[in-house]
C-alpha cells in the first residue's frame, strides 16, 4: 500500500507541474540538514567564468519544515523571516581550470573524485586553501560544494565515434546516476523526502530506483524524481 500511495503522490506531483524547465529547476546546497535556494539566475556554465545566483522559495522552506519539523505550525513563517531567507546566494566557477568559489565564500581547487568507499562515490572531492581535502561527511560539507559544482560545471556527453560500416557498434550500457545504498532525496507530493536507493531496475531504455524513504513510503522512480544529499 505505501509503494502505491507513492507512486500516486508522484503521479499527481508531475501532473501539476506546469513546465519541464520547473521539474528541473536547480539549487544551491547549504548543508543536508539546510533548506536549499532555488538557481534564479546562471551564466557561463561549463566555462572559466561560471556564475550562479539563488535565492530560497517558500516552496521550498514548507518542503524542509514537512521534513525536518512535522507539526510545527510557525516553522515556514519562521524561516522565511530569518536574515539567512532573505540572501542572495552566489556561487562561482573556472570550470576548465577546476577551482570553484562556493556560497561560503571560499575557494578550493579539485582534487580529483570520491572512490565509492562511501557515501558520495563518483563526485568531485576538493582541497581548501590550506591544502586540506574537504571531507565529505555532512559536518565539513564537501558533497555540497561538489553539488554547487555540478550545477555551475555540468557534465558534458562524450562524443562518440562514427560506426564503423562493416558492423554496428554494440550499445553503450546505461549509466546509472544512482546506485543501492545511495542516500538521496526523493519527489514525494511537493516536498523532497530523505531517503536510500534499494535497487536499480531497468526497463527498456530507461533505469529507474526503488527507494524507501524516512517517512516509512517505498516505490519505484526515475532518476529525474532523485536528487542528490548535498
């Protein structure tokens, strides 16, 4: 009953959703226990000159206090009214040299890719101006800068070559953006719910999550309806 209720609130969510640009609208990770301002402004992706601004939405301060403070009435209000509301957040990038100045005001240079020991396998890990590797646990907060990253420095495709004519090039296998044990977050009404990927099914051409979420619900999702715990 939980995995079909989740799967109607989900159905429901992106029935009203009123453009694809809204589905995949962008944010700025403060922290995984921080509500995230939504990207209202980005310029240069991909260059030496990245530039991203956010500024947080009530939707999604009412979305952390569903999660983070169930039942507290004055939750959304309060937040709203709090100084850290009202900020213009900035991030920036030299996204071909590989430094990045996140909404910490900081600057650290890449320092190559997580292994997948641990939570975040696969993503950016970076050192601060100390020569320190920024860990990647949520208290020092490398996985949020890595998020800011891949907003402002997204991964482009590979090329591929041309077929060759005497045989067709077999398929490439389907990259997965998520694997059993990553901590994520996932669409659930008009909140993000924490939560863990438990299996990664294929169907077709497309790979989609069973997931199982702290608030007790289980389905399956594709990836567009996950996202990453900064």
């Amino acid at each position: 009953m939980r995995a079909h209720s989740l799967a109607v609130s989900l159905f429901i969510s992106v029935a009203l959703l009123p453009s694809p640009a809204i589905a995949a609208e962008e944010w700025l990770s403060l922290g995984a226990k921080h509500w995230a301002p939504t990207v209202v402004s980005k310029t240069g992706a991909g260059t030496a000159n990245a530039v991203a601004e956010a500024r947080v939405m009530r939707e999604a301060i009412a979305g952390w206090c569903g999660n983070w403070a169930p039942g507290d009435a004055g939750c959304v209000a309060r937040e709203l009214a709090s100084p850290a509301a009202q900020q213009t957040y900035r991030a920036s990038a030299d996204c071909i040299a590989g430094r990045i100045t996140p909404v910490d005001g900081n600057t650290y240079t890449l320092a190559g890719h997580w292994d997948n020991s641990d939570i975040g396998g696969g993503r950016t890990r970076w050192r601060d101006a100390n020569g320190k590797i920024v860990g990647r646990d949520n208290a020092s907060g490398g996985l949020g800068i890595s998020q800011q990253w891949e907003v402002l420095c997204p991964k482009k495709p590979a090329a591929r070559p041309a077929p060759r004519t005497q045989a067709p090039a077999p398929a490439a296998p389907i990259a997965s953006a998520y694997v059993p044990g990553d901590v994520i977050y996932a669409r659930y009404g008009r909140q993000w719910i924490a939560g863990k990927v438990v299996k990664v099914r294929r169907q077709g051409t497309q790979l989609t999550y069973e997931v199982r979420l702290e608030n007790g619900a289980r389905g399956m999702l594709p990836a567009h309806m996950l996202r990453k715990t900064p």
